[in-house]
C-alpha cells in the first residue's frame, strides 16, 4: 500500500491519502475520501444535508407511531 493522491471532488485541490489514513478507513469499513479535509470540515460547519435532515424526521416520525 502506498500513499495516493486524490482530487477534492468540491474544490479540486489534490490531497494525499496517507497509508494510515487509508487503513483507518479501512478498518472502519469506508469509502475513499471525495473532499479534502477542509472541505470536509466546512461541510459539518455548514449542518446536516438535506438527506440527514428527511432521515432524522423519518426516524422521529415512526419511533411516535410505535408509542
């Protein structure tokens, strides 16, 4: 295994992939990173997505239905 370098798929700035990084995802069972990580801490700054958001409602919806 060795370092990789990716494109930011929002800013398209390379990045590297160090070999630890790689293996931590890995082993947590993730994907390759698509952003770079300022761009991924700009993303938890700006609040969850719009997915995130229907999810939590779906959730908060059929846990009340249960009750």
């Amino acid at each position: 295994m060795q370092d990789k370098r990716i494109i930011c798929a929002q800013c398209g700035n390379p990045f590297v992939f160090t070999v630890s990084q790689q293996q931590r995802f890995n082993s947590l069972g993730f994907d390759d990173p698509k952003r770079c990580e300022e761009c991924r801490k700009k993303k938890v700054k700006d609040g969850p997505s719009r997915h995130e958001v229907k999810m939590k409602y779906k959730r908060q919806k059929f846990s009340s239905d249960i009750s």
